[in-house]
C-alpha cells in the first residue's frame, strides 16, 4: 500500500474552517479492521455542508467527509471480508465522526459493511447513494403501512434532488401514480421522464395553511420539512402515511395534531445513518430489484475529487440535480 492517499480534509482551528484536497499519510487513517480502495463516492447534502462549515455535521476534526462509498477490500482482519470483495457502506457516522469515503482509502468497522449487489457497479450504487437507499427506506414504509397504488396519489416533495429521484422513479415503477414536487420549473420533463404522473410548484406547499385541507395524497415522500411538511400532512387522506427524512426547508414543523387524531394520518421518521443492518439489505435487494438502472444515467452527474468543494457551494444553492458520484480514477 502506499505511504499516501489523496482525499478531502477538513479543518477547524484558530484560522477558521476550511477544506482541500490533499495528500495523507496512510499512518493516520483511524483503526478499522477493514481497509477499502474506494471505487467511487459521493457528495450529499450533508457533505456540503460539512465541506462548506455550514452544517454543524462534522464532530472531529480534521476530518475527512463523505457519507457513503462504494470499493473493494484492500486489507481485512474480519471473517467477514476478504482482499477484494466488493463493499458498499452508508451512513454509521462516516464523514461525520470517522472518517468518510471522498477519499482513495477508508478504514472502518466491517459490521457497517454491506457485500456490493451484484446488480450494481460502484458507480451505479453511487448514484443510488444514500440518497436512493433512504428513499427506498421511505417506500419501504408506505408499503409496510399499507399504502397501495390504488389508494391515490403518492406525493414526493424536492422531487428533482438525489432522494426524490429514486423514490419518483421507483415508486412510478411499482404502479404508484406520483405527484412530484419541485422549486424548479425547468426540470418538469426530467421528472416526467423519471415516472411523475404530475409535477407541482413548491410554491403551492410553501405559506400557512390550514390544520386540515382538502385530502388529496395515499402517501408521501417528504426531504423538505418545516411548513412544506406540515402541509403535506395536513393534505394527506384518511389513514395515509407521510414519511420525514430530510430538513432542506427546515427543522421547525409548525402543525397541529388534526391531521394524526382527525384522519389518522401517520408520520414515519425515517433515519438512515444508524437503520438496522436487516433492513439496509433489505433495502438494497429491493433497490436491485425495483430501480430500473437504466434511470441513473439520466440522473447521475459525475465530478472529479479536485472539484468536490467548489460543487458543496452549487449544491447547497440547489443548482444541482439528482445524484453527483465521485469516481476515484479516470479508469472507474
């Protein structure tokens, strides 16, 4: 193995917060007792923000970000893994409390692994990323509550963004007919072509409303937050179910308990970062089965480990759709 590895850093000290991309010695990675060569990773919200200090996401530093990694097995003293099996990892605090996978190599605890599905390449699984695996976490629950394709429209709220595509795409796939919401107008057909049977203005979401509306959704894939949940809630039918697993409009959710004692309208928190090993696998055998590969082309933009900063301030500005993967080497 090589003295060094090129990745991102992130500092914080008397000089401020700043990020680059450098050189570091192999000698610093943290213990773990699997070493992987990372294929491909990502950049998430999350890792802007740790990127761009506008986050409090990073609790150690320096700190190298990166959610999620696709890559193969360089050294392992597990049983469960072995030199160049092909892995996957997301969440577990990676790129927030141990180091994360926009970097060459990464040391980690095997039992956050998961064996790579066959279906999917690296880049492939990238694409998916955390983002597609929460949005099948989010499906997953529609489902185990009960919300059929014949119940009605299923609302996905940032529907352009990397959870939103997956969760548009998949659901379409699965005969749910999807309300697609978005801030941007210029991305309707984009949606369209993911499946969106309908695409709403984010405008229509965003102002007070009322504890209760006119019901209109079976179901719902929220990333938004704040007044854009509330009424969602507040809009969904009798029994349905509204899944909450982002705050890009906020923490804050200015509602009443109308929508949960009146209608019986379920809201599902849904955490990614530390969910059960069982139901990651699940998660991803569904992906394999349920997502169409061929939409992740469309929905996948490909940056070099040079530009990861410079894109965490485009993507926290919302210049950026669907998923952006960080292939390691020009060969991936």
């Amino acid at each position: 193995m090589n003295d060094n590895f090129k990745g991102v850093l992130i500092n914080k000290d008397d000089n401020g917060h700043r990020a680059e991309v450098t050189s570091i010695p192999v000698n610093q990675l943290p213990a773990g007792d699997v070493t992987v060569r990372v294929d491909c990773s990502t950049l998430n919200y999350k890792d802007a923000l740790a990127i761009t200090g506008k986050g409090n996401i990073v609790r150690d530093f320096p700190m190298v970000p990166g959610i999620d990694f696709a890559g193969t097995v360089e050294e392992s003293s597990s049983p469960n893994y072995a030199h160049g099996d092909k892995v996957v990892l997301n969440g577990w605090g990676v790129g927030e409390r141990r180091w994360g996978g926009l970097a060459e190599l990464v040391a980690v605890d095997s039992s956050w692994l998961l064996p790579l599905e066959p279906t999917f390449s690296p880049q492939q699984a990238m694409s998916i990323g955390t983002a597609g695996y929460t949005a099948m976490l989010c499906i997953m629950t529609l489902d185990r509550n009960g919300v059929a394709p014949e119940d009605g429209e299923v609302l996905v709220t940032g529907a352009a963004g990397g959870v939103g595509s997956i969760a548009t795409a998949v659901l379409s796939k699965l005969g749910y007919q999807v309300a697609a919401v978005t801030g941007r107008p210029e991305e309707e057909r984009y949606l369209h072509s993911l499946g969106a049977h309908r695409v709403l203005p984010r405008s229509d979401f965003e102002g007070p409303g009322k504890p209760l509306a006119k019901e209109q959704w079976a179901g719902a894939v929220d990333v938004a937050g704040g007044q854009i949940l509330a009424n969602v809630c507040a809009s969904t039918k009798y029994r349905g179910t509204v899944t909450s697993c982002g705050l890009a409009a906020g923490m804050d959710l200015p509602t009443t308990v109308a929508p949960f004692i009146l209608r019986g309208v379920t809201l599902a928190g849904i955490d990614s970062v530390m969910c059960p090993r069982v139901e990651r696998q699940e998660a991803w055998r569904r992906l394999g089965h349920d997502l169409d590969p061929a939409i992740l082309e469309p929905v996948t933009k490909r940056i070099a480990l040079d530009d990861c900063v410079s894109a965490a301030e485009r993507l926290l500005a919302g210049q950026v759709r669907g998923r952006v993967i960080v292939p390691m080497s020009a060969g991936h």
